[in-house]
C-alpha cells in the first residue's frame, strides 16, 4: 500500500495539509540544462573551436540560461496564482450578491456528474453551506484551478538548481582536461538523460527502462541536431573563407 490508512495515521498525514509536488521543475530544468548546454558543446565541437571556446561559451550558456528559465517559471508560476486569486474574487462576489444563479451553476455541475433528484439537491445544499468550501468548489469544477498553489520562489529553485546540476555534467570532461572530451561528454550527458527519465517514472505509470530511454532519445536528438548544425556553419564559413 502507498500508504497507512489507520485513523490515526490518516489524520496526521491530512493536518499536514496536501503535498505540493516541484516534479516538474526539476524534470524541466534538468532535461533542458542537459539539452541546451550540451548543444553549445555539440555545436562548438561540430565547428572544430578549441576546448576553451567550448567552456567560454558552456559557462556562459549555463548561468545565463539557467537564470532565464528559473526567472521564467517565477514569473509563471506567480501569474498562475495571481490568476487563481482574480477569479477566487470573482466567485466570492458572484456567491454573496447571486446565490441562487451560484447554486444553479453547482446543481448543473454535479447533474452533469450523474446526480439527479433529492441527491442532487442535498449535494447542492452540502456544498453552498460553507461560503469557501463554495467558493474552493466552483474554481476547481467550474475551472479547473488547483486546490493549492505553487510557491513561485520554490519552482524558479527547483529548475535553476537542477539546471545548473544537470546543465554541468557535459562541460566536465573540458574542465578536467580529458582525452577525448567530447565522446566523454556525449556519454556522460546520456546518462543524465536517461537518469531523469527513470526518476522521473517513479511518478508515473512508465518503466524505469522506457521513461529513462524516452528522455535518452529525446535529449540526444537535440544533441544530434546541434552537432549538425555546427558541421553545417563550420563548412559555410570554410567555404566563405572565414
């Protein structure tokens, strides 16, 4: 079983209020730090520049990116709760000056739901007793808000540090110097993807295997396409005597 289902046991984990999940974040930064640093990598080792070139250019790409994208999701996320709470607004002003329109919406919601006759009715009854459970009702049915919101802070975190984490992993067989860094770092960042994709299956009803492969092939191609697009720049400079 996921988990205890002992009175005791149930009213503990309910106090704690519901899990906010940052799954998300931390896939998205991790999969697109891989991805976007190794790209540069691909794409510099594609138009034969020198190692430092590639370190200059991952460095930069890795905290400038990094930045933007957890400043993104901060921004996101924070638009997505200001939106919750405009609406929550609208709801509570609707509810207080027209109940009776409010209660019409609820009762079509639930007839819709397979409710009919006095169920219906007492379901309406139940719900429109309590103003917030009212209120918490109609953003989650009427649209589709979640019940609790996402701390902006806590996911623009999420995706910078797994971005930063991931994102370095193609770079370090540069840093330290290594034989054939480029092979290296091609190899070590298809770890990194096929990692998140096998953690990343533990929320999901994926194998281990398949999730991890799914993401491997995924990351990989954007790798690819890099890569050819730094062959392709490095043969149209040539051919310009560049």
């Amino acid at each position: 079983m996921d988990h205890s289902h002992d009175p005791r046991d149930i009213a503990d984990r309910l106090a704690g209020g519901p899990d906010i999940n940052y799954l998300r974040d931390w896939i998205y930064g991790g999969i697109d730090g891989a991805v976007t640093t190794f790209a540069v990598v691909a794409g510099v080792v594609g138009a034969e520049l020198s190692a430092g070139i590639v370190l200059i250019l991952g460095v930069a790409n890795l905290l400038a990116d990094g930045f933007s994208m957890a400043a993104s999701n901060y921004s996101g996320t924070k638009a997505e709760n200001d939106d919750c709470t405009r609406i929550r607004q609208i709801e509570m002003r609707h509810i207080r000056a027209h109940p009776e329109g409010e209660r019409e919406e609820l009762r079509q919601i639930y007839r819709a739901k397979g409710f009919e006759g006095e169920e219906l009715e007492h379901m309406v009854a139940l719900l429109s007793r309590h103003e917030e459970v009212w209120v918490q009702t109609m953003l989650s049915e009427e649209y589709g808000l979640p019940n609790v919101q996402r701390s902006p802070f806590k996911a623009a975190l999420a995706t910078f540090v797994a971005f930063i984490l991931c994102g370095a992993v193609p770079l370090l067989p540069f840093i330290a110097g290594l034989p054939a860094s480029a092979p290296l770092a091609a190899g070590a960042t298809g770890i990194v993807f096929f990692l998140i994709g096998a953690m990343k299956s533990k929320w999901s009803t994926q194998s281990w295997f398949y999730s991890g492969a799914e993401t491997l092939v995924i990351g990989m191609g954007a790798a690819a396409m890099a890569y050819g697009v730094g062959v392709l720049l490095r043969g149209l400079a040539g051919g310009a005597g560049l």
